[in-house]
C-alpha cells in the first residue's frame, strides 16, 4: 500500500470509524482504506452492501481486522438492533465507495437496507465518498441528492476526473485515498483551529549560481506538510508555501489546502510578505537558505571556462520568519523552528530561547540535524520547545505527524 500523509500518527488510537462499502468497481479500494485506519489504531467496523459483496467478499474486510462487519439487515445471527450499533460506537461513519443508489437513500432517509438504515441512525459525522459513471453522476437527480446532503451537513468528497471502468471519461472515479483517509481523520480531530487561517512555509530553497545550478539543502518538506495537514486536519484555512517538493504521498496535501510552490528564498519571502496580513497565524518549518550565491549568468557555466576553480560570492537573505513576527498584529501567532548542530538536546533549550526572543516567535522548535533520525528528510524528530510564556519541553523521537499535532496544542493555546 502506498504511503498516505499521518499514517505513522499516534493520535488517533482507540477512535471508531464505521466503513460502508457499496456496490462499485471501487470496492477494492475501500480494503486499503481499512488498512490505513487500522495501522493507526483506530477501531474499525463495516457494512458490505448486498451488490458490494457482488465484487469483494466481506471475509475480506474481517481479515484486515474490520470488527464487526455487517452484511445484510436480516442476518439470521444478526442483533435486533445492529442497525443502531454504530450510531452508539462509532466517531464517524464514511462511505466509500457511495453509490448513486445509496446516495438516494441517504438523501431521502430511506432505511431500506442495512447501511442506509445505520446511516439514519447515525448522528455523527457522515463523510460520503461517491463513484460512479460520469454519466450517471452529472445527472440532476445525482446533483439534487448531492446537494441535499451537503446541506444536513454531510461531508462529500467529491470524485475525480479520469477513464472509468466502462471507458468513459469524465469526473466519476473515487477520490484519491489519501483524500478520504484525510476527511475521516479531519472529523476525528479536534477543531481548535476552526475559521483561522494559517500560513505554513516548508521544503528547502534554490539559490541558483548558473542557469541550471543552485545551492540548497536537504529538506524534504515532511515537516512542513505535517504542520499543513496537522492544521487542515484541527479546522484551520491552510495555505502551504512550498520550496521544491514533491507533495506525493507522505507529503500528500489535500485539495483543501491551498499550495504555493516557489524556488528560491527570496521568492518565498515575497509569497509570505504577500499572504501574511490575511493570515492569524504563521508556522515557519522551511530551511529558508541564510544566503545566495551571486549568480554567475543563464546559460550553463562550463568548466572550460574557469579550469582553475572559481568563487562564488554570497549575499545575505531576508529572514522571512523575523521579518513577519517582527510587523506582526498582536492577535497574529507564529511558530519557528531552529535547525541546530549540537550533542545533547538539553543543549537546545538556551538556543531554542535565544532564537524565540530574537525572532519574536510564540513557539519555538529546535531540532538536531546532526542527529539521523531527526531533523533532514527523516521520518522522525525530537524537538526542544520553547514558547514566550517560558514553558520548555523536550519532546522523545517520535513521528513528524506526532511532532506537528503537538505543536499545534501549543500554538493553539496563544
Ligand atoms: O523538511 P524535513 O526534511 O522534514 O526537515 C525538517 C527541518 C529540519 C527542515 C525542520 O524541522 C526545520 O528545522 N526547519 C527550519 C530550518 C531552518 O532554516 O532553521 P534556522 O535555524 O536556520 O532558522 C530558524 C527559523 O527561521 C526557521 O523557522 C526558518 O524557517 C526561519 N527562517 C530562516 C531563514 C530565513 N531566511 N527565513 C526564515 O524564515
């Protein structure tokens, strides 16, 4: 199974998902969606309609560990009221893959059949994950059922664009997972964040020297996608601002946060002067690079042109997180981190401080990037913490999504 964004999180364990499955060639899909909750510790149980298990068997969703897994409203071993059980348990109940024909019944409250009657039953969050032909999910009555859904609150994640299984084209595939493990984790989290707006730097920086060459570093932007989704996932209006990454898979962003891709550091500090007055809140995790080469013109620099070696000169960057903190409105909060080379994290603590103060930050993270497992590219971090109050923490080596939930508590207490 592919990597998705959070699935190494701790946060999650012991929540319950109830997982309705209906009768698509998407079905398959929804066996990696179980897994990925699974992996997470969070309980899950399903419904398999009746044309679902027409493609997938539902020992097949007992052996990923879904408990318990309902297959019709009349059962002979079935509880007399297992259609109210996951109204009981359950944290969120999801679709996916959703029907045309289910999502009528959930639209007109028809209790037909076992997962329409438990979604009835079910007051909690209902995310819907439809797939079907292109055709059939352009038709009014589709879009009315849609529509009426989404307004009682429910959570559509609409389908993709792309061939469908009868060769037809157009927008009727199931969502990406990573869209829909996202959208049940967000109705999971808690919604501290909720109608703030947040600005998150992440990734490393370009400087180029030549048309083709550039200075920079080795950040993979994980830690600033986990804040992004972190964010998105606790209700916040995320705007990503990234260096060069490549947002597949662990660095995943959903389609609801918006994404900025820029190169060098001062194109990001332009980008964030720009976006910073709409926003109440800046999380800065990118390795911004301190200085720039001088470049030394657009066409490829040859070697023949300097056989001896050649210097290059370097100017100083605009630090994007001092300047901001420092033109800052007070209710506007702001996250920093510090990239150190020391032995010990104790040792991070009175730097960590210096660098909260000087920069003006809230908050402030200091890694070791001498240390493999934290800081560059890994999937891991150990963090010192420091906030303006004089609160200071060190936090134990655990995942960057785990890291990134915890700094947000902090912030979210400014
Ligand atoms: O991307 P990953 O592979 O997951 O790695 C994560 C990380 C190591 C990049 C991340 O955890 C981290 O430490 N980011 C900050 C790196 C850095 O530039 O640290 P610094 O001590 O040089 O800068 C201090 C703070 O000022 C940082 O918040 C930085 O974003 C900011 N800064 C620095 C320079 C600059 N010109 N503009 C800035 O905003």
């Amino acid at each position: 199974m592919t990597e998705l964004p959070f699935d190494n999180s701790t946060r999650f364990a012991g929540k319950r998902v109830h997982l309705g499955i209906c009768g698509s060639i998407a079905c398959y899909r929804a066996a990696d969606l179980l897994r990925a909750w699974r992996k997470l510790n969070i309980h899950v149980s399903a419904t398999i309609t009746e044309s679902a298990q027409r493609f997938v068997s539902p020992m097949l969703f007992k052996s990923l560990g879904a408990m318990p897994v309902y297959e019709s409203m009349f059962a002979p071993d079935e509880d007399v009221f297992a259609h109210l059980e996951p109204g009981q348990h359950a944290h969120a109940m999801v679709v996916a893959p959703t029907s045309a024909d289910t999502l009528a019944r959930l639209a007109h409250g028809n209790a037909s059949d076992m997962l329409a009657a438990q979604a009835l039953a079910f007051d909690g969050p209902l995310i819907i994950a439809p797939a079907m032909n292109p055709r059939m999910w352009d038709n009014s009555a589709v879009k009315a059922n849609v529509a009426v859904l989404r307004e009682r609150g429910a959570h559509i994640v609409a389908p993709g664009h792309g061939e469908a299984a009868c060769g037809d084209t157009g927008f009727g595939r199931m969502a990406d997972l990573p869209e829909i493990f996202l959208a049940v984790l967000r109705a999971l989290s808690p919604q501290d964040m909720k109608g703030r707006k947040a600005l998150v730097t992440a990734g490393p920086t370009r400087e180029p020297w030549d048309g083709f060459r550039y200075w920079s570093n080795p950040s993979s932007g994980l830690m600033g996608a986990s804040l992004a989704v972190c964010a998105f996932l606790r209700g916040a209006e995320v705007t990503a601002l990234c260096g060069p990454i490549n947002v597949t898979g662990a660095l995943f962003l959903p389609d609801e946060v918006r994404r900025c891709a820029v190169e060098s550091a001062r194109e990001m500090f332009d980008a964030a002067q720009t976006l910073w007055p709409r926003m109440d809140m800046g999380i800065f995790a990118a390795a911004v690079a301190d200085f720039s080469p001088q470049s030394i013109g657009q066409k490829k620099f040859k070697k023949s042109e300097s056989p001896e070696g050649f210097t290059l000169a370097f100017h100083p960057n605009p630090d994007i997180l001092e300047t901001l903190a420092h033109s800052r409105k007070s209710e506007q909060k702001v996250l920093g981190f510090a990239a150190e080379t020391v032995s010990t994290m104790q040792e991070l603590l009175p730097m960590a401080a210096a660098k909260l103060k000087r920069k003006k930050a809230d908050v402030l993270a200091a890694n070791r990037v001498n240390e493999p497992a934290a800081g560059f590219c890994a999937p891991t971090n150990s963090v010192a913490v420091v906030d303006s109050r004089g609160r200071e923490e060190i936090w134990p080596m655990q995942s960057k999504a785990d890291v990134a939930w915890d700094l947000c508590s902090w912030l979210s207490q400014f």
